[in-house]
C-alpha cells in the first residue's frame, strides 16, 4: 500500500492536527495555495502523487486533503469550492470510497492501487485456505486436480474483484464519463435551486405573475434558447433584441457567463408587464413545474439542442412549445426545419433599422400564445 497514503491515514485516524503552509512556512486555510501540509513535525508535499487512481492517473496529495475538508460538505458546495480555487473535482463515489477509506471506515478502496493488490491477496490466501480444508475428498498428483468435474467448474470461474468488475461485459468499456455526467447535473440542479432561493434575478418559487381577472398567480413565463456559441442568439445577445428590439452579433460582444436572465416586456393585449426568463439550458429545471411555464423555443435547427429537454424530438416538443426559428435573409432554411412546427422569422445581415419591425414580429405571435395559455 502506498507508504504516502498510508501515513495520511493513519495521522488522520489518531486524529492528528495539521495545517496547510504556503512557502516560507506561512499558514493558509486555501488548498490551493498551498504548498505543504505539516502533521506536528512531519511535513509532506501537496503536489506528491499518491497512488489513489482516477482514470488510470494518479491523484495528488492536494486533492486527497482537498476531499478530506470537504468530507461533511454538501456535492454542490464541494464542486462549487473545485471551480472557486481551481483544483480537480472527484466525482461523489470516488471522494465517498475515499472519505471512508482515510477515516478507517472501511480496509480497502478500489481506486487505491496498494489497496486493491492488499485485498486481492487476502483473498487469495483465503481461497487456498479453504481449498486446502477440501482437498482431502480429493487425490492429488502432480500438483494437478484429479477431479474432472471440479477442473470443469473451475474453468469456468471468473473472479469478482468489487461491484463495478462483476458488471463487465465482453468488451471493456469504460463508462466513468456517466458517473460525471449525472453528478454534473445533479450538483448544477442543487446549485441552481440554492441560487434561486437566494437571488432576486434566479427561476423563483414564491415571485409570481398574476392575471388580471383574479383566475390566480401564474409564475414567470421561460423563453429556451440554444447553448452552442454558433447561434443566432446567445445569452450575449439576446437581451439586447428582446428588450432594445437590436440585434448584435455576439462575436461582437463579450461572453457573459449566466445560465439565464430576465426580461420585462409591457405587450398590447396584457394589462400588465411580464417578466420572461430567458435560459440557456434545462440544467436548473428541477421541478416538472418549469417545463409548464416553457412558453417559446428558440431553436438553431439542430436536434441534439432537445436531448436534454423533457420532449426531446422537434415533432412532441413543438406541440407543447411555440417554435421559432431565426435566419438570415438569404439563407436556405434547412428541409428538416422546414417540416417542423416553428415559426420562421427572418433577420437581415445588415439592414439594422428593420430589427424593430422583426422583433415587433416576434413579440405579436409570443402575445398570442400567451394568451392562448390564459394571460390577460
């Protein structure tokens, strides 16, 4: 087992205090500008690798110490402190297997190398153990089994190593990808739930629109747009031409990191004001309820924009959605889009004085389908 682990384990077990140094012995409570972290007397390097495995690499010490902070930490939080300081994000299983291996809670991880070669033999001591106890209904000779119907089934043994070997197929495909992936959207929904409590501009749960003949509250209506920076619109600009009826090309502008923003928009046959949300991605869609108040599509003519969206083919989505696609004028609309249930609405490359009479356009066909949903 790795000497460098080991050790941290044992320290952390006796719980030993310790605490993280920059250079010239200056004490930080920041991994990541941290250089060492001393146990008493002992000092050990952040930046050794040890030989806890990801991916086949092996992790630095920093990150090991990185975890063991965060051990009572929700995975947002923890994934929130990764992209705050910059350091590697371990995905829940592995930082769980972790945690629990430093604290003495389990003898054996499968993602540290020494360990698994530990466990492997034990168990092998183990089955020679037994096979010993066995062997007296069984005549050897030449060290070879004697027993055909015992050679037979033994021929046939795989060995179980842990949970994850035992689901391999006959090729070896590595799946690690799934487990960020669902953990990235699990934690990107915890987050953006936490952020909405907690920001007057977020996808609210208590800030509602009411309609005006007391038929009860109706909650901020939500414009989808697509996330690829190749798109007509972007967070970068959409705004812009939704709320100052101008369109700007986003390359123009610089890239702004939200997920969502809002827009307040005064139309013709509602009596009051409607703030829209406009959202880049369903990530923060966390309740059902969101996909009710989806009331426009923006869409680049693209299907994979829909693989995360709750109908992901254009025939079911743009039953339930208003579609709308933009184009330059002069471009050739694709035939795929051309056989879907959106509107097509024209921009021209260069005429900027007709954004207006477009996003008036735009603006008219929203107005009918709101009101087709009951606003008033």
């Amino acid at each position: 087992m790795s000497s460098l682990l080991s050790k941290v384990r044992e320290l952390l077990k006796t719980d030993q205090k310790y605490v993280l140094l920059e250079e010239n012995d200056v004490e930080t409570d920041n991994i990541a500008k941290a250089q060492i972290i001393r146990f008493g007397d002992e000092k050990l390097s952040l930046d050794e690798p040890s030989d806890f495995e990801i991916d086949g690499k092996q992790v630095p010490l920093r990150v090991i110490i990185h975890c063991w902070l965060h051990r009572d930490s929700t995975a947002a939080d923890y994934l929130a402190d990764c992209q705050e300081k910059q350091t590697m994000n371990v995905s829940f299983l592995q930082r769980n297997d972790l945690i629990n291996w430093l604290s003495g809670k389990v003898e054996t991880s499968q993602y540290i190398n020494g360990s698994r070669v530990a466990d492997e033999t034990n168990r092998e001591s183990e089955k020679l153990a037994n096979g010993n106890e066995q062997s007296t209904e069984v005549s050897i000779e030449n060290g070879k089994n004697e027993d055909q119907a015992l050679v037979a089934a033994l021929s046939q043994e795989r060995p179980l190593l842990d949970h994850n070997s035992s689901l391999h197929g006959n090729r070896l495909v590595n799946v690690g990808y799934l487990i960020k992936d669902a953990e990235l959207k699990l934690v990107q929904s915890l987050k953006a739930s936490i952020r909405s409590k907690k920001s007057p501009n977020g996808i609210s749960h208590g800030r509602v629109i009411k309609t005006s003949n007391g038929s009860g509250p109706r909650k901020e209506p939500i414009i989808l747009i697509p996330s690829a920076a190749s798109s007509i619109f972007t967070m970068a600009n959409i705004q812009q031409f939704l709320r100052d009826s101008q369109y700007i090309n986003p390359r123009d502008l610089p890239a702004p990191h939200l997920d969502f923003l809002t827009v307040e928009k005064k139309l013709d046959r509602l009596s009051k004001p409607i703030k829209f949300i406009v959202v880049n991605n369903t990530r923060m869609f966390t309740k059902p309820e969101y996909w009710d108040r989806v009331v426009a599509v923006i869409t680049m003519g693209h299907t994979w924009q829909f693989n995360h969206y709750q109908w992901n083919t254009p025939q079911e989505l743009f039953q339930h959605c208003k579609g709308y696609f933009f184009h330059f004028a002069g471009d050739t609309v694709p035939q795929h889009v051309q056989q879907w249930n959106v509107q097509q609405v024209e921009l021209d490359k260069s005429k900027r004085f007709k954004d207006i009479e477009v996003a008036r356009f735009f603006w008219n066909s929203l107005e009918k389908e709101l009101t087709a949903r009951g606003f008033h």
